[in-house]
C-alpha cells in the first residue's frame, strides 16, 4: 500500500434512511507526493476516508506499473 493520509469534510451528514456524503482529500506520501479528491457516499466519515485511501492506492499503483 502507498503510504498517504486524507482528510474528510461533510458534505451531507449520514442519517437514519440513507448515507451521507463526503469530500476525501487523499495525498501521498514522497516520493509518491500525488494529490487526489474524491466525493464519497458512506454511512460514517471513517468509512469514506478508508475508501478515499483505498481508491488513492489503486489509482496511484495502476499509474505507477504504467510509468515503471
């Protein structure tokens, strides 16, 4: 996994009937410094960050085997 941090803003709390909706900022780690923002639908803000961190490194990696 590359190693990246996120940060989460609420865009539309979750509630009972449905998830919310939040921005994930995700940004790697040097000498993989590449910066990605994704919109995610999920019922908690730690449930979109691990998606946000996950989608990252299957973005990130797919680029990388390209490049490499």
């Amino acid at each position: 996994m590359i190693p990246c941090s996120a940060i989460v803003d609420v865009i539309r709390e979750p509630s009972l009937i449905g998830m919310g909706a939040f921005k994930v900022e995700v940004w790697g780690k040097e000498p993989h410094d590449y910066v990605r923002v994704y919109t995610i639908n999920a019922a908690s803000d730690t449930l979109a960050a691990q998606e946000g961190l996950r989608r990252f490194d299957e973005e990130i990696s797919l680029l990388l085997s390209k490049e490499g």
